[in-house]
C-alpha cells in the first residue's frame, strides 16, 4: 500500500487571542511601541491658523497638538503644571492666544511658556521658566505630523528609513501626491470596539474584499481576487473614472501627477498607526489612536487641492461616501473578529491563508518591538 505524505500546511498562525484583549500586552505595547515611536497625528494643514488645536491619545497621555503666533507646530502634554487638570477637553478648537487651566487660572502661552498664575507669577521665588508645558517632540513630514513620547527620540527620518515600518511609495509616489499642499475636506472619526492590531491586520489584507466590499471591487476589480496592489496601486475598473460612490470624476486630476496615477488607487501604510489612500483627485488618510485592549479611534481625514475646492459646486461627499462605506464594513468585521478572540478556540490564535502571509511580517514586528 502506498503511504501519503502530508503537506506542508500553508497557513501562517496570527498572534495569540491573548494579544488582542490583555491588558498587560496592551500596556506594553504602550510602553514599547507608541511611547518610543514617531506616531502619526493628522495632517498639518488641519491646524491651519494659530491657535487651531487638536488633542490626541498617545500611550496613556493625552496630547496637546497647537499651531503657534509664529505658525509653528507644537505639542504639549495636556497637563496643568500645578495640580495636573487636564487643560484642553475638546478633541480639538481653537484658542485665542493662550492656553488656560479652568482650575486656578495658570495661563501658558502657546509656546507652552507660563505667562499667567494668579498670585505667584511675580513672586521673586517663583522661577516661572520651570513651569511651562511639557514638551512633545513634533516633525512634519510630507504635510503629515508625526510625534513622539520620549524625551530623546531618534530622528523621524531614522524610523522612516526602516522598510519594515512602512511602504509608503518606494516608487516615489508619495511625493507626486504633495500632501503637503492639500486641504481637508472632510474629517471623521470613528470608535472601533476592536484591538488596534485587529484593525492594522485588516487593512493590510484584501481577501476579505471579496465577500465585505463589493462597492470598493466594482470600482477595483482586482480586489476581487483577494490580491492586494504592490508598489505600483490598482488599475480603476474600464468604466471607472475616478474613485468616488458613483465612479465619476466630479474634480480635477492633483497637480503633479502622472498620466498612469489618473486610473489607479495606491494604498501604504506606515507603523505604528496610519494607512494613505492616494487617488487621483484626493488623498485620504486614516489613523489609529488606540484607547484600550478592545477599543480604537479611528480618525479619516479627506484632502483635497485647495483650488478644486475653492470652486463654487466643490463637493467632497462623493470621495467620503465611498471610502466611508468601505470604513464601516471592514469595522463591522473587526469588531466581530475581537468578539471572537477571548474564546478557548482562540487561545493559540487563528491562521493567515495564503493571500494573508504577509501579514505575519506586523506580526514579527510587533513582537520584537515588546522583547525590546
Ligand atoms: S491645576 Fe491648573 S491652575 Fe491649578
Ligand atoms: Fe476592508
């Protein structure tokens, strides 16, 4: 009788279901990753005049990002230097000129200085330099903010120059797009009851495409197949002009692009927290904010070139509603798939098919990140 001989299975396994719910994983995950990391944090452009502000979870800390008198960015822990009251609870305004704590009325200015504490401020004792905001380091890259924890944190270009931290166009394409120079259009913000890394995993598969999107596959046959685009993005449909819910084009292709980035969607990621959508009339990017072992924001912001929008008819909805649409689906999913991984069937994890290999490549990264 012949024997057979089993095959090499052709599944990679995912994390343990552990690594989705724990809170200690969780909080080292904190620790090691977005404490340490450059962590991305919306686009400039969002923040367009002094005084425009926006406040972000990092880590456990909440931070302030403000546009300055000069036009500079920068980030502060949103922290009174006298009793810690949290200064700024709006996830994000505008503020005339200063920063007030409610408690005792410190007043920082939006340098971070201490420039108001009632009482105290002139005292001769009072050395007020030493009371100013925490710092948060801040770079801009490509129109994007990116901020860091540590208090000596490497360049943003030595995190970036590591090919395993993102992918965003090798190719050049990201430079084409001059995120730098787009507007927002459109900002939304979602609370995914799912881990963070559920999330990521997702986005960087297309064999759910298929059966979860059939909206996005008729604008993107490939993804159909489950095959993800390389370096290159994936070609529009034949009847497909531009990447809006009805497949036509209502603006104007970016300035700067090439005739074959008119057809085609490309979609990168970057460690630990972002995802660009580039598309020939807009950018859209969506960003993680992790709030808890099972419960995400997720912040989509639309951008746009601001002479389309300058235009009396500009109408952004027909980008968000596509992209909107896909967003909710892929939630939907993520959040059944946390529902799933505190079961005893989880507890060893699940498997990546063959068309999801490479995201055991995060995985990996994930993993050494915690060990270091
Ligand atoms: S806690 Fe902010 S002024 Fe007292
Ligand atoms: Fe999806």
């Amino acid at each position: 009788m012949g024997t057979s001989t089993r095959q090499a299975s052709p599944f990679l396994s995912t994390f343990p279901g552990r690594y989705y719910y724990d809170p200690a994983i969780y909080a080292q995950e904190q620790e090691c990753i977005f404490s340490r990391m450059w962590v991305y944090g919306g686009v400039a452009n969002s923040l367009p005049k002094p005084g425009d502000y926006r406040v972000l979870q990092i880590a456990s800390e909440s931070v302030i990002v403000v546009r300055n008198k000069q036009g500079a960015l920068q980030a502060f822990l949103n922290v009174c230097r006298h009793r810690g009251a949290r200064l700024c609870s709006a996830a994000s305004g505008h503020l005339n000129g200063s920063i007030q704590c409610h408690y005792h009325a410190w007043t920082y200015g939006l340098d971070g200085r201490l420039i108001g504490a009632p009482n105290v401020l002139n005292r001769p004792d009072f050395e007020r330099a030493l009371y100013g905001l925490h710092p948060v380091a801040l770079e801009v890259w490509q129109g994007m903010i990116w901020l860091n924890l540590s208090n000596n944190p490497p360049s943003l270009r030595e995190q970036l120059d590591d090919p395993r931290v993102h992918d965003f166009g090798s190719n050049g394409a990201i430079e084409r797009y001059c995120i730098a120079n787009l507007n927002v259009g459109k900002t939304m913000v979602y609370e995914v009851q799912a881990n963070w890394k559920l999330i990521m995993e997702n986005t960087l598969e297309c064999y759910h495409c298929g059966p979860m999107h059939p909206e996005l596959c008729a604008l993107l046959p490939q993804y159909k197949t489950g095959l993800i685009d390389g370096n290159d993005g994936t070609e529009f449909a034949d009847n497909v002009e531009a990447f809006t819910i009805t497949g036509e084009a209502s603006r104007p292709p970016l300035p700067g692009l090439l005739p074959e980035d008119h057809r085609r969607y490309a979609g990168y990621f970057g460690m630990p927290n972002v995802f660009l959508n580039l598309l020939s009339d807009h950018v859209a990017i969506d960003w993680l904010e992790p709030l808890g072992p099972a419960s995400t924001r997720v912040t989509s912001e639309w951008l746009f070139d601001p002479d389309a929008m300058a235009s009396p008819d500009f109408d952004p909805m027909d980008a968000v509603d596509i992209l909107d649409l896909v967003n909710r689906q892929d939630w939907e999913v993520c959040e059944l798939a946390q529902q799933g991984v505190t079961s005893k069937a989880f507890a060893q994890g699940g498997n990546y098919a063959p068309l999801e290999h490479h995201i055991r490549d995060f995985v990996d990264y994930i993993l050494e990140k915690l060990e270091s």
